[in-house]
C-alpha cells in the first residue's frame, strides 16, 4: 500500500518524510493556527467557510494568510486525488522556524504550512442512538477562544478529566454561562425553542454551529442565540454539541444525571435528518 501524501511547505510527500526543524514555533510555543474540514464524496463541506475562519485566526495571531483560497483548493484537491472514503482534511500554519527560542516574532521568518488528509471515522452508532454522556467543568481556558489556536494544552486536561469521568466531552462553564465543548460547540432546546450561546471571545465560531442554526431558521424551528446558565443546562429538554467531525450529538446524561427521559429528544432527531440530507447534496456535487 502508498503511504498517505501530506503537503508540506509548497510540496506533496510521503507522510514519513514530512520534516520540520525543532526549532519551528507551532512545536515549541504552540504558536499556530489551524483547520479540520469534512470532504464527503470528494467535496469539502463548507470549505469557503472554513477558510474564512482559518484567515480570521491568522489575523488573529498577526499572521499573513501564506495564500489565498484558490492554492488552498488546488492542496486539498492533491491531497483529495483517489481517495474514496470520507475524508477529514486538516490544514496548520505556524509562525515557522527561527534561528533561537525567543518569545517575540522573529523577523522575516517564513511560516510552516501543512495539510493532510485522514479517513473520518464512521459515527459511532451506539452513541448516535443513545446520546452521549457530559459532565460541567470550569473552563480553564484563555481569553482568545475565537482563534482556533494549535495550543490545544487546556482543552487536552478537560478532555481527558471528562473521560477519567467516564464521560464522552465536558461542557466548559465561565464565570457561571456555559460556552462550549472542548472539541463542539453547545445548543440546548427548551419549551421548543432551540438556543446556543452568542459567538464571543470565549468560544469558537463553529462552522457546524452556524450550519444548525440555518436548517433551523430554514425548517421553521424557533432559534435563538441566548447567555447558557448552568440551572438551563440543568432544567434543559435537549441538549446537542456539533462540530464538523462529531456533527450533532445528543447530550443524554449531564453530571451523571438523565437529560429529560435520557435519550435523544424529537428536535434533535430533526435536526440531524436535516444535517444528513445536507451531507447527501453536498456528495452529489451541490454547494454546501
Ligand atoms: C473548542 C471547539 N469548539 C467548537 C468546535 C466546533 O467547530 P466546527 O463546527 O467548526 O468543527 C471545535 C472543533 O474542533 C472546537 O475545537
């Protein structure tokens, strides 16, 4: 079998020759941005969004864009070429490598940029059905959640505190409102209307996020973005989390207790119809 091809620095090569130097900022600062898009049937879902985020959080850091819309399109498609599984495609930029470790930008350095390309793996059937369990916990985060930074050393610790919980994501609370995930974006349903919290600094814009709140606008199901307190979460009738790899999940269990009746509610059965028959178009080659 080929060894995967991944794209480094304006070259496709085999993923075990893909080098960079140790001095580069991504691997010690953590000083880089980054992307995961979905490609479904060889079409990358929502990639104009995406990649207006990936500009937003290079702007974001003081990084120049290394290149425009059409190079990115031109890497995906090389990276994209014969592969027929659903794909995740995931594109990171670093400030690069300078010459010594010092904290302030080096001067003409040039940025890392890499992308590859990995089977997404099929939704967990199991959790699809049964929903998936959450547990609350202090968002020990920083004040820049909107970038979507590679340093990723907090969202690891709650990560991994929710699964020694035995719990699938922790919903992160700051100063007592809910913002989101570690790895998604929160909604959560009541009296029938469907809320998640206003875009801020604290969380990111999620492209899934914005993808839910069109179908509802689209299919008539009253949705608002509202401040989250923990006493809505805990009195919620649904709660959902999206992202682009997890789609939209339903959350069944919260702090060890049942979500209404403890399976997924009749709006978020709605909603993810709604989201599969977008996925379906966009494999048939229609904008998504
Ligand atoms: C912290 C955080 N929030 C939200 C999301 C969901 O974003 P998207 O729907 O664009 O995948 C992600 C995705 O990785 C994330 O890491």
């Amino acid at each position: 079998m080929h060894e995967p091809l991944v794209y480094l620095n304006g070259d496709f090569l085999p993923l075990s020759q893909a080098r960079i130097s140790v001095l580069d900022r991504g691997f010690l600062f953590g000083d880089g941005v980054y992307e995961v898009i979905p490609v479904y049937g060889g079409h990358p879902f929502r990639l104009r969004q995406h990649l207006d985020r990936l500009g937003d959080s290079l702007r974001g850091i003081r990084l120049e864009p290394p290149f425009g819309h059409d190079e990115w399109e031109r890497i995906a498609a090389g990276l994209l070429d014969g592969r027929e599984a659903d794909q995740s495609l995931y594109l990171q930029i670093t400030r690069g490598a300078a010459g010594n470790r010092d904290h302030a930008f080096p001067v003409a350095v040039t940025p890392t940029v890499f992308a590859m390309a990995s089977p997404i793996p099929s939704p967990n059937t199991e959790k699809l059905q049964k929903g998936i369990a959450v547990v609350t916990l202090d968002d020990v985060r920083w004040q820049l959640c909107h970038i979507k930074s590679i340093t990723l050393l907090a969202n690891v610790l709650l990560r991994q505190q929710a699964t020694d919980e035995g719990c699938d994501e922790a919903i992160l609370i700051r100063d007592g409102q809910a913002t989101e995930g570690t790895v998604s974006n929160l909604f959560i349903v009541k009296d029938g209307l469907i809320l998640t919290p206003p875009k801020s600094h604290h969380l990111l814009p999620g492209i899934t996020r914005d993808l839910v709140l069109e179908l509802a606008a689209s299919a008539n199901l009253p949705c608002a973005e509202a401040l989250i307190g923990l006493p809505d979460l805990e009195s919620a009738d649904e709660i959902w989390l999206t992202s682009s790899t997890r789609e939209v999940m339903a959350v069944t269990t919260l702090n060890g207790r049942a979500v209404s009746d403890g399976t997924p509610g009749p709006l978020w059965r709605r909603m993810i119809q709604l989201y599969q028959a977008c996925k379906e178009r966009l494999r048939t080659g229609a904008d998504y």
